[in-house]
C-alpha cells in the first residue's frame, strides 16, 4: 500500500504538488470551494514570468526560471491555451532607465533567456502610443489562460486518481500528522500546508506561529480601446514590491489594466475597491495623452496578493518550511506563484524522498 499524502488547498501550487506525489502516494487534494483554483490562481495577470525581478538563488528566481520552462513543456504536452509572447518593460524617464539596466542586469545573473536592450526607434514604431524613453524585451514570458489551466489541472487529477475533496475546510494539522476538517479527521504520513492566503491560519494551528499573511488587494480594468498583443510593463514599484500597473493582453480582445495596490483589506473580500481615476493617471503616465481620451475602461476582476511577513517583517521570497520533516508549509506564494507552481511542486516532491 502506497503512504498517504493531504494536501490543503486546490490552487495552482496544490494541485502541481498533488501530480508531482500522485505515483508515490495515495493523495487526498483538500479544498474548501466547491472548484480548484477559485482564489488567487485565476484572479491574477495571467503571465507566464520569465523570472527578472528577483535576487539570484532566492526561490522566486529560480522556481520562477525552472517553473517557466516546464509550464510550456505541460502547456505543450496537455494542450493547454498559451501564447509566447514575450513581454517590454519601458522607462518612462532617466531615473527608470537606469531601473530598467538593473532589471536586465539582474536578469541575466538569473539565467533569463532571450533578453534584449531595444532600440527607441524600433519600439516607438511598434507603439507610437506608448510614452517610453527605453525598453527591453523579455522573449520567455507568455501569457496564458488561468481558467483553463486549471480546468485541465483538474481533468489530470481525475487521472491519476488524486482524491479531490471539495467543498472541504482544513481546519487544523495535528501530531501523526493528522489532518482535521470539517468533513473528519485525514490521518496521514505527509501533509502539505498550500492553503494560498490562508496558509499563515494553518501553519499557526500545528504550532508555527511568526507567520502572518496580510493581504495586498490588486483589481484590474479592461478595456478593447487598445490592440495589444503583448504585455506591456513599466519598471517595478518599489514602494509596494509590486511589478507596476500594466497592460496584458488575454484571449479575448480585451486588455488587462492592473493590478493596484489596496492595502488593509480582508483576505476573501474580491470587490473592486480601486478608484478608476487611480487607473486613468497610471495609464496616463504610459500611454500619450492624445491616445487617453479614446480608451473606454470596463470593470474586471480583484485578487489578493498573500503577502508573508516573519515576526511583522516583509518576507520576500517564498516560504517553504519543513517543521517537522512530514508537514510541509507553503507560505507567501506570490507572484510568481502561477509560473512557479510546477517547480515548487518537484522541489517538495524531492523533500519527501
Ligand atoms: C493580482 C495578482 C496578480 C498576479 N499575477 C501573476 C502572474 O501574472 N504570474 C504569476 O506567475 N503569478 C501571479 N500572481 C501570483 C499567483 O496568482 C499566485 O502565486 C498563485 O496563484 C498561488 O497559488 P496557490 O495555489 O498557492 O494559492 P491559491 O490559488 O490561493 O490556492 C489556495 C487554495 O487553498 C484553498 N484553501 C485555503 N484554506 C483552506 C482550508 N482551510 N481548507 C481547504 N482549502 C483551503 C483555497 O480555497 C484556494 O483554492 C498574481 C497574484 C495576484 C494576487
């Protein structure tokens, strides 16, 4: 008889890590929605990251890099909607260009392929509307479909028989290591804790208490004033550790405007609370002026950012602790969580060897 994995939480990292164990454990996928993947894993950008922005050897940059090769391997192989888009980042004055050198700096110690300083001339042909005075060019981001991905995520489960338990509330993980819902007691030999923003709440219930997520709402607009076939990105915003308002195009005609940045709101509260003059200023500040009055802004969707602090202090990098060696804590995934699922999924496959 195989040992017995329970894995909390059915998001994008649960649902990777339940593949990952699926021949060498009988698995139990806990969830407490009646879906997979209603939180976080499709209520964000939808970019496949290529992994520029983080320290080298911090989790986030190479889970980020690793991650964004074997999601186009599994796109591939399960037909899975994803486009190879790449992506810009533009500076919109000297003090962003000098960010924007850092970026590609930074990028290239991480191992980022298909890298390029762009000439103006050559952007400004492409995107006479953009206000830039730089960009460079990231060829490994795509974008992808975040609803698919996890309708195909939970197709694959059915396959290699996860037991997937919805509609199901870990309410703590207790010495065995048990797992206790609200549906009974899941008695097992290991246990991973990948509740997204409720990971903090299950790590203090089996005795890990310095961890606290405080989420950082970010909402999006659309629009199909503009034709955009690639993602379009200012340099980071450093204030908040976010990547910036940006323009994402998705499936449909629509382009994404987004994510903000609201603080100090509740972890299941998905209403839009962003003042539409806040999306107007951010796209007045990358698009020309003469363009703004034609863009039509339409409502779009809110995710919550599940922002780790250690003991009040920002973590940030992901954070993957083992305590004891059978329970497993994901917390703070991130972005670029979505990019990094398959790779943090092999990583804690290899804790558990
Ligand atoms: C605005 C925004 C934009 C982003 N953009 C990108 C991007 O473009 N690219 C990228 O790579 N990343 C992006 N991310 C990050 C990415 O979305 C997340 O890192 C990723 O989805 C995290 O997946 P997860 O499975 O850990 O969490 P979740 O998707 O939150 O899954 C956790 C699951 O656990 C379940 N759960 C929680 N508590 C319990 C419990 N007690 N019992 C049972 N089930 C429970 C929840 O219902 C949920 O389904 C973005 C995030 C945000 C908020």
């Amino acid at each position: 008889m195989k040992p017995i994995a329970g894995i909390i939480g059915g998001g994008v990292v649960g649902a990777h890590i339940a593949l990952a164990l699926a021949s060498r454990f009988s698995v139990f996928l806990i969830e407490k929605n009646q879906k997979l993947g209603q939180e976080t894993s499709t209520r964000n950008s939808g970019v496949l990251h290529a992994g520029i922005y983080y320290p080298q050897n911090s989790f986030k940059a190479r889970f980020c890099v690793e991650g964004n090769a074997l999601s186009r391997e599994f796109f591939l192989k399960y037909d899975i909607p994803f486009k190879s888009t790449g992506k810009y980042i533009i500076a919109r004055n000297t003090d962003e260009e000098a960010e924007l050198e850092l970026l590609f700096e930074n990028a290239t110690r991480n191992g980022v392929p298909t890298m390029q300083r762009l000439s103006l001339k050559k952007f400004k042909n492409e995107f006479p509307f953009i206000n830039a005075c730089a960009a460079i060019f990231s060829g490994s981001t795509g974008i992808l479909d975040a609803g698919e991905y996890m309708r195909a995520l939970s197709a694959l489960l059915d396959r290699a028989n996860v037991e997937v338990l919805k509609c199901c509330t870990a309410r703590r993980i207790t010495d065995g290591p048990i797992i206790e819902t609200d549906r009974g007691d899941l008695e097992v030999d290991v246990a991973i804790n990948a509740a997204g923003l409720y990971a903090d709440d299950i790590a203090k219930s089996s005795g890990i208490h310095e961890y606290e997520i405080i989420p950082l709402k970010g909402d999006y607009l659309t629009t199909r004033s503009i034709s955009l076939e690639v993602p379009i990105y200012p340099v980071p915003n450093r204030a908040h550790g976010t990547l910036g308002i940006h323009l994402t195009p998705t499936f449909s005609s629509e382009v994404l405007i987004g994510p903000t940045e609201v603080p100090g709101v509740q972890k299941n509260d998905y209403d839009i609370r962003t003042p539409v003059g806040v999306f107007y200023n951010s796209l007045a500040s990358m698009i020309e002026t003469s363009f703004i009055s034609n863009i039509k802004l339409h409502e779009g969707y809110s995710g919550n950012r599940p922002r780790a602090y250690c003991n009040g202090k920002r973590c940030d990098d992901f954070i993957i602790l083992e305590n004891p060696a059978e329970v497993i804590h994901l917390i703070g995934i991130e972005s670029p969580g979505l990019t990094s699922a398959p790779a943090i999924a092999r990583y804690v496959e290899s804790l558990l060897r």
